[in-house]
C-alpha cells in the first residue's frame, strides 16, 4: 500500500482496535498508533517500524508478517494463537508520540490496567521508556523488568521498534524482547 501525506493525515485521531484474544500471554504495549497503523488498522504497521522483524529474530514468529499492507484475519489468529497481543497506551493516531499530552499517557497507563485485569497476561511490555516513565509517573526508570507488576503482570520496558529510534537495531530490539517472551512462556530458552 502506498499513501499520501493527505491521505494518512486523515486518519489523525483515529483509533486502531487492540489485537487481543483468548489465552494472551504476552502483552505488547505502542505509545500510540501511528497515521500508517491507524490508515491499515494493523499495529506497528509503518514500513521502516522494525517490531515485526525484530519478533522473527527473535524466535517469538516464525516469519515476519506483511504488516506494511495490513494484517489479514490469518495473520491476527496467529499472533493470538502464538499467546501475543498488543494494544497502546493511547489510542489516538498522531504523526509522532511527541504529540501526546502527559495527561493523555497518565490516562492511558490507567486504562490499560483495567485492560489487563480483565486481559490476564502473564507479561505486559510497554515499548517505549519515556512513555513508561510519563505515563506510570515513573522518572527514573530503566528498561528492563520492572520491580512492580501491573495488574498481576509481570511488567517489562522494551525499546520503541520506530526507525525515530535509531540506535537500536533489529539485533538489539530482538534481544530485548526476548526477555519478556521468555518470562510469558512465548519463547522458549534454545
């Protein structure tokens, strides 16, 4: 899929559902879809976001799925099938997280624990720090494990998959999320 600048920027504001379903064990946790995602309704759909490739590194997917062009039903039940989810912090599409309010993550990091309560993963992973800390009201903190769960979540930080992101690689994204993968049992040790 190809867009325009005035095509995409009619998705601001818009909202992309949670992929969820029955028996997630891993939680992936946006900042906030993106034009792309939202114009596509797949998470982490832009074509240079590295989310994807670094889970098929991983070993969390056997193969990266075509998220650019949007996900098919096939591609949703596997991930779900596979024990993943992900939802976002916010919901609103923005061109850039920059464009959230503290407010809006505070509120945000207020539903998703609802969400996750009623989710019942094993493990949540936020992807993005400065959302975790301006959401969770957590300044200091680094990425990694957290000391506190969120909803009886064993709650995890991992790096924001976005090409904005440039010193992370999709060796060193894999390697993060393969932490949390482990510890939802999605991955095991090889």
């Amino acid at each position: 899929m190809k867009f325009t600048r005035a095509e995409l920027e009619a998705f601001r504001d818009a909202s992309v559902p949670d992929l969820v379903g029955d028996g997630i064990r891993l939680l992936f946790v946006g900042i906030n879809p993106g034009l792309w995602t939202a114009a596509t309704q797949t998470p982490f759909a832009h074509p240079g976001n590295r989310f994807y490739p670094a889970l098929a590194a991983a070993g969390i997917i056997e193969r990266v799925p075509p998220f650019a062009d949007g996900f098919s039903d096939a591609d949703r039940a596997s991930l779900i099938a596979a024990g993943i989810g992900i939802s976002n912090l916010v919901k609103r599409a923005t061109v850039r997280a920059d464009e959230l309010s503290r407010d809006e993550l505070r509120a945000g990091a207020v539903r998703l624990e609802a969400d996750v309560a009623a989710w019942r993963p094993r493990v949540v992973a936020i992807v993005g720090l400065t959302a975790y800390r301006q959401g969770f009201g957590r300044a200091k903190a680094r990425a990694g494990r957290q000391p506190e769960t969120l909803a009886g979540a064993q709650l995890w930080v991992v790096p924001n998959p976005s090409g904005l992101n440039a010193h992370d690689t999709v060796a060193t994204l894999a390697e993060a999320y393969a932490g949390p993968a482990r510890a939802a049992g999605v991955l095991k040790d090889s």
